[in-house]
C-alpha cells in the first residue's frame, strides 16, 4: 500500500475533470478513488475488481459499474474485465513526473514497477505511452489484443471453402479416404479399434487412433472398388505424434513452490506466473526466500484472526511479493477485545462463567 498519493486541484478545473464532472456523481467518486486506492501503485496501473470499488466507496455495484464505464468513456482509464486490471492513463505522469533523465533513479523504480506488473492488455500502452518519460528499454507484450474482430479475407475464405471440400469423405469399411484438392498427395485416415479402458470413450469397448496415411504422386494407385479397399488391414505411412508438453509451461523451483503451497487462498484470480516474477524480482533485490515465506505465514495467521480468509479481500500473491514488499509488514494479530472483521459463518463460543452474586 502507497503511504500518498499525488492530487493537482486541476483535476477538478481540467478538461478530463469537466468531462468526468458530466458523466455524474458516480463517476467523480470513482475517479477519485482510483488515484488514491490502496491497491493502487505508482504507474496507474493494477488489478481492481469492482467489487472494490464498490466495498470502499460505499457506492453500490450498478454505481461503480456505472462510474468505471462513465470514467473510460471520458479517456480517464480503460479497464478489461477479464484480467480485472484497469490503467489510468495520466495517472504515472501525476506521481511520478515527466521527461525524466535517464540517471534519474525514479526511472529504474519505474522500470522495476512494470517489469513486476502482471499479465494484462495495457502492458504495450503503457510502453508506448511513457517510454520516452522514463526511458524505458525493454517492452512486454500485452496478453491478448483488445480490438473488433476483422472481417475474413478472400484467402480465409477460400480455405474455409476446401475446408469444407476436405470433410465431404467417404467412409468405406472403417477408412475415410479424403482427396486433396492440390493432387500432390492423398492423406488418409484410418479409424481401428484400441485397448478398452484407455480412453473415456474405450470405456464402452472401442477407442479411435487415426493415422495418417500420405501417398507420393507418383506412387498413387487407382482406387479400386469397395470390397479390395477395404482388404489391407495394416496402415500404411507415418502415424501422427502426440501433442507434447506446452509450450509455455514454466518450471518453478521448489523452494517457490513452497512458498505458493502456503499462500492463502483467495476468491478471484491469483495468477501463478506473475507472483513467480514479482517473487523471483525481490530475490534480485537480495530478499532471502525465509523472509518472504515468513510474511506469508504471518499474512496467513492474520487473515484467519481477521476473517479474511479465502475472499476476494486476500491480496493477489504478485502484489503480495511486489515492490512495496507487503511481506515485511508485521501483520500482527488483533487484540483481544478488538473490533475487527469475523467471519459470518463462525459461531461465538458460549460464556460459561457465573456473574457473581447469581442466584439459581
């Protein structure tokens, strides 16, 4: 959480604030609450569920629904819903400054901000938008593009339509022969019954393989009728391989998996990846791993006291370990006596003590 937060009284006199001031009450309220929120960072951009916009500014959820859209429709910020992240466009301007020198140390904070960012679709703007400011020099791709789909193209829908050529087949006797419209080749595929139990569709005694079968030109034979196509029991060609691992599938260490064993739980996205990053930049910074799995052992004891676990009020763990290094506070538990958030389904125990002077 940021300790302050930077506020020009031109945002009530500018152009954005008058926009913003027509869109309704609702939409000021939001505004004003997304440079100031706790979850909040420097740059302006973070995750922010509307839920909390609702819970901390006591505006109901059509409300803030309502002021969020009015203030990206105003060009204050954009939101994606999927991710739950929403960027204020100005907002790294306001706190942190403008064309920067390049030895200016609020750059390499900067720089180190973005980098622990999570995945969204504004990592790009955001790059292009302040580069220059804060001389960024390494650019994150944006996770998805946000943008209308394209109509087709002449060559999609030429595909589409041999698309649609290649699966008028004809299956004889268990094979399905498919022409190929080049004549170059002629791919084959091959239907033959696999071990019960394999599949979930073996389980009723009968699973699939297909197999590939490719014919050179010059190899190709004439097809003959039905009952000697269907004679050869054994296919012919090269069988086509299993889809392997992914791609994008990253090996963390163990000494992480740890710490991500014991993290709390949350209601709501808790990305992997992006708190792997966030943890693996503290290391960096020369943070012992025992020091931020302590954090989370005490952040876990501290939602259990508070009744906090396991709800959208958990952090997301890349905030968690990122730069403000909420790992270090001391989370300490309330007092007994202590007003504090319980959860609604925890049943009090009885009082079993006799006041004195009770008479039975």
């Amino acid at each position: 959480m940021r300790n302050y937060a930077t506020i020009s009284p031109q945002f009530w006199l500018g152009e954005t604030g008058r926009k913003l001031r027509k869109s309704g009450p609702e939409c000021m309220v939001v505004a004003l609450y997304m440079m100031t929120s706790p979850h909040s960072n420097m740059l302006g951009l973070y995750y922010l569920p509307v839920l909390y916009i609702a819970h901390e500014t006591g505006l109901d959820p059509e409300g803030a629904s309502k002021g969020l859209q009015m203030a990206c429709e105003a060009g204050f910020c954009s939101y994606d819903h999927d991710s739950e992240v929403v960027w204020v466009h100005e907002m790294a301007a306001w706190q942190v400054g403008e064309s920067l020198k390049p030895g200016d140390n609020r750059c390499a904070g900067v720089r180190n901000e973005y980098s622990a960012l999570l995945e969204n679709p504004f990592l790009s703007s955001f790059y292009d938008r302040y580069k220059d400011d804060f001389h960024l020099d390494v650019r994150r791709e944006s996770c998805r593009k946000i943008e209308a789909p394209s109509e087709p193209l002449s060559s999609q829908e030429q595909e589409q339509e041999q698309e649609q050529e290649r699966d008028k087949t004809l299956l004889v006797h268990g094979e399905k022969i498919a022409t190929d419209p080049q004549g170059d080749f002629c791919p084959v595929l091959t239907e033959r019954p696999g071990p019960a139990g394999t599949t979930p569709e073996a389980d009723s005694g009968r699973c699939v393989q297909q197999v590939l079968i490719v014919e050179p030109e010059q190899q190709r034979q004439p097809q003959q009728p039905e009952a000697d196509s269907a004679m050869s029991g054994k296919p012919i060609g090269l069988t086509r391989a299993m889809p392997g691992p992914s791609a994008g599938r990253v090996d963390y260490p163990d000494v992480f998996e740890r710490v991500w064993r014991e993290y709390p739980h949350r209601a709501g996205s808790n990305p992997k990846k992006s708190a792997f990053n966030a943890w693996r930049a503290r290391l960096r910074e020369g943070v012992s791993p025992d020091v931020v799995l302590d954090g989370v052992r005490r952040y876990a004891r501290y939602l259990e006291a508070t009744g906090k676990a396991g709800t959208e009020f958990v952090q997301q763990a890349s905030t968690f370990f990122g730069p403000n290094r909420n790992f270090e506070n001391p989370w300490s538990l309330p007092k007994a006596g202590a007003v504090s958030l319980r959860c609604v389904n925890h049943i009090s125990e009885p009082d079993t003590e006799i006041p004195p002077g009770f008479r039975g």
